[in-house]
C-alpha cells in the first residue's frame, strides 16, 4: 500500500487551503514531485505568479511527518 501524503498550501506560517483527501504517492521523491508540478501550475496561470510567490506547498504524511518542508517560495 502507498503512504498517503497531504498537500497544504501556505503563505509563510498559516494554511490557506488545507489537502483533506490527500494523495497516494510511492515515496516521498514522487510526493516533493508532485507538490513541485503543482506549484508549476499556479506559476503558469497568467493572473497569479505574482501572488504565488509567497505561496508554498507543505507536504506531509498521514501520520503528520513533514515529506517537504514550508517556507514561500
């Protein structure tokens, strides 16, 4: 069974959107992976990279250990 891992969006301390459902990743590579694509999405909107900048994704396991940490930018 793959660890499930949970995505939570920040700017600096605070949680802005919270990942309730979380997401099946094979290893913590392939969940820092899948929070960098994510960031690349929001980076490529024309209406947010500005905003973005100070945004972050934290990732963490269902047993709340920090897979990446967080931190803008």
């Amino acid at each position: 069974m793959m660890p499930r891992c949970f995505f939570h969006l920040r700017p600096g301390s605070r949680i802005v959107a919270r990942n309730g459902v979380g997401h099946d990743c094979p290893d913590d590579a392939a969940a820092r992976e899948l929070a960098r694509l994510g960031t690349g999405l929001f980076v490529l909107d024309p209406f947010l990279p500005v905003l973005f900048k100070h945004y972050c994704f934290e990732v963490l396991t269902a047993d709340g250990e920090t897979v990446s940490p967080s931190g803008a930018g």
